[in-house]
C-alpha cells in the first residue's frame, strides 16, 4: 500500500531562518567590557609606572648635580647644570609646545605655575630662582647655590603626578 501524498497533506520542511550576528549575546559584551577594562587599567598603570620612572630619573640627576657641586664648588657650573636640568625635566613631564619656546621671565613663571597647589614659599621669579635667567651667561654673577638647589628639590617633590599643565601665560 503506497499511500498517496496529496492524501496525507503533507508540506515540505521549513529550516529555520538563519542567526542574526546582531545583537550579540550577553557573554560577547561582559568580554567586550572586561577587554575594554583591562586595557584602560593597563594604559593607566603603564603611564604611572613611567612618571616615576620620571621622577626617580631626574632625582638621580639632581643628586648627580649637587654631588658635583659640592666636590668642585663651581657655582657657574652649576647653574648651567640645573638650568639644563630644569628645561630637561620640564620636556619630559609636559608637551614640547608649552615648554621649548619659554625663555627669561616667562620661563621663570612656568616653573612657578608648576608649585600651583603647594604652599611653597620660595619661587623661582624670586632672588633664588632669578639667576637662572642671567646667571649661565655671566662669568662672575652672585649666586645662593644653596637656595637654588633646595628650591629645585621642592619643585621636583611638587611636580604634579597627574596629567595637569601650567597655563603659560603670553
């Protein structure tokens, strides 16, 4: 017994209709979030590593400095070496436009802007500080050797661990 087809009504099969890649299942976005985290944290953590790497650097230098200055006790010496110093450190922690074109008061202002939220006393457009202006090019100036190197020690220990810059005014 063949039994007929149109007897049965029987219809062909249907598959169903294929899978959307949109949206994404609740798994895809927790590990897009955990990526998207962990790579944020790690930026984060690597910029931080190298600031103190930064500071430690131009800590090692500055020590280097006064090393140098106290067993030679060159004052010309040594303003040349913490001007240097500064301008050095300055292009390491802040952008190149704000710091490279800076150069008598208003690079002393800079250097100031950069104790803006300390209770600091000395700066550097004061007695201490003004020599690096003029002082690097005179054979015989008058310079405070050590005011000048503990003020660069707190501008170094005040130097904003953030990503904040002194607005330098024109």
């Amino acid at each position: 017994m063949n039994p007929d087809n149109t007897a049965l009504n029987l219809r062909d099969i249907h598959l169903p209709s294929s899978m959307s890649w949109w949206p994404p299942a609740p798994g895809w976005w927790l590990l897009l979030g955990i990526t998207l985290l962990i790579l944020a944290l790690s930026t984060f953590l690597y910029r931080r590593q190298q600031r103190r790497r930064m500071h430690r650097a131009a800590l090692n230098e500055l020590t280097h400095i006064k090393t140098t200055y106290e067993q030679n006790t060159d004052e010309q010496q040594l303003v040349k070496a913490l001007s240097i110093w500064l301008r050095r450190v300055c292009l390491s922690f802040y952008p190149r436009v704000d710091v490279a074109g800076l150069t008598g008061q208003a690079w002393l202002v800079f250097l100031d802007d950069c104790f803006l939220k300390s209770k600091q006393e000395m700066r550097f457009s004061d007695n201490a500080g003004q020599v690096l202006i003029s002082a690097p090019y005179q054979p015989d100036a008058k310079i405070n050797a050590d005011e000048l190197l503990s003020l660069c020690q707190s501008w170094l220990k005040t130097l904003p661990r953030s990503t904040h810059h002194p607005q330098v005014q024109p």
